[in-house]
C-alpha cells in the first residue's frame, strides 16, 4: 500500500474489521492524534492498556509493512494538513476581506462530508440498534454547548419509544442516573473539545456498573471513550474562532433516522398514539 495514505482514513476504513483490544488503540491514537502514534510501541500499548503485540498488530491490519512504515505515514500526514485549507479556517476566519457566508458554507460543507467519511458503519449501526431496543433504558448527557444535542435526541427518542430520560448536567444529576443504571441501561454522552471532567467520571462510574456507554463526540475523542462501547466521532472545525456543533447535529440526525427505520411500525404506532393521529 502506499505509506502516505492518511492514517487517519486507513484507521476509519479498518475499524469494522478491528478486534476490541485493537479498537482500543485506535480510540487512544485518535484521543490523542496524531502525537500517540509517534510515540513508541510500548508507549501507545500502555495508553490503550494493552499489550505491545496488539499494537503491531493494529499496525498490520492498516495495512502498513511495520511500525516505521506506520510513523512516517502520521509524519507526513501532519506535514500535509499544516498546509491545509479546513486547517486555516480558524486563522482566517476573522479576515474582514472575506464574506463570513461563503466561508462558513465551505466550513460546514467540508465538516459534514469528513465526518461521515469517518464514521465507522459498525459503530453507527451498533448505536442505532442500541437506542432501538425499547426495553432498554435509555438516559442521555450532554456538556455546556452539547447538551442542546442531549436535549434534542431525547425529545425525538420520545416520540418514538418509552424509557427515554435526560441526565441533569449538575452533580447531583449525575450520582442519581447513577443510582437508577443496571447492567440493561444505555447511556448516550455528548462531549466535545474542550471536554467536560466530569462526564468522563460519568462515564467510567456508569460502566462499572455495567450500562452500554456511547460517546458522540469529536475526532479527538472525549476522554470519555476510555469507558465507551461504542464512539461516533465528527469533525468540529469551523470558520470561526469556536468549533461548530453543525456535523455532531448532522451525525445525531442520522442516529435518529437510522433508529426511526429501524423501529418501524412500532415507532409509527407510538408517534400516533402521541400526536393523536390515527
């Protein structure tokens, strides 16, 4: 294969196909992007909590010869994209010779079309099984700006099947979802840069005590994934000075599609029976 291949699209093209252990250094590499990667073997294993031979052989599975092989293709990965347009955009965003409109329509345009380049059809098809099954309990957390996200899947899970609650962001919101999880409860958390604290105690709490835990958040990875089952990373670049939620709201659209699909008649029959419509 070519060794300048991005990385980071071998690792999202690969992840189908990844074993858990291996899916766990391509979480810690992503966290920690690209600078995990250009660390040593031992380095990248004792982040991810696995053994050096898991990452040789994540390494083998992108498709790369070995682990040098795998380093000069980040290193030239972050010389390419240091030149790169999307990467600029915070830079230039505050240029008065450039329309904010046409801008912004390039940023988001180029958000959305990486992000669902990079989502992994195994990760996005797991969460929409998860949040189908009406049986499961289902509570939803979000942070200071994503919590609107939060606020937005649990008001359309609503319409569609029962047992869908909204964690409160304080303290006391989390340690009482807490006290209400068993080992059949999903958890959804939004967390995007900078990352909330303490949604990543919520999470690692929320998994010792056996709940599915799913992470929507940037390609960096929430310090939460460390205690995810399941993660949808998006691109959160903009044309401003702060990153933009418009491809996370784009990514949950499609979680509620996909879970409305799913559901069926079933979710037909409860949206009827909630707007009256028969």
């Amino acid at each position: 294969m070519d060794d300048y291949r991005s990385v980071r699209k071998s690792l999202m093209d690969s992840m189908d196909d990844l074993s858990n252990s291996e899916k766990k250094v391509a979480r810690s590499l992503l966290a920690q992007y690209p600078a995990a990667g250009l660390n040593t073997v031992a380095s990248l294993a004792e982040a991810a909590g696995v053994s050096a031979p898991t990452v040789v052989r994540f390494v083998a599975k992108l498709g790369y010869a070995g682990y040098p092989a795998f380093q000069r293709a980040l290193i030239h990965e972050v010389n390419a994209e240091m030149g790169s347009p999307v990467r600029q955009f915070s830079t230039k965003a505050m240029e008065p010779t450039s329309g904010a409109l046409t801008r912004t329509q390039h940023a988001f345009a180029d958000m959305i079309e990486l992000t669902y380049d990079e989502v992994p059809q195994s990760e996005f098809d797991r969460v929409v099984e998860l949040l189908s099954k009406s049986a499961a309990e289902v509570w939803v957390v979000g942070g200071r700006f994503s919590r609107l996200l939060a606020e937005y899947l649990v008001l359309h899970l609503r319409l569609l099947r029962p047992r869908v609650n909204m964690t409160l962001p304080d303290a006391m919101g989390h340690r009482t979802t807490l006290a209400d999880l068993t080992s059949s409860s999903v958890v959804v958390i939004f967390d995007y840069r900078r990352y909330d604290e303490s949604l990543a105690a919520f999470a690692e709490a929320a998994a010792e005590r056996g709940a599915t835990v799913c992470l929507m958040t940037d390609n960096w990875l929430s310090p939460a994934a460390q205690s995810a089952k399941v993660v949808l990373p998006c691109r959160v670049e903009s044309a401003s000075p702060f990153d933009s939620l418009v491809a996370a709201m784009a990514l949950t659209e499609s979680v509620i599609t996909g879970v409305t699909e799913r559901l069926g008649e079933t979710g037909l029959k409860r949206l009827q029976d909630l707007e009256g419509d028969h």
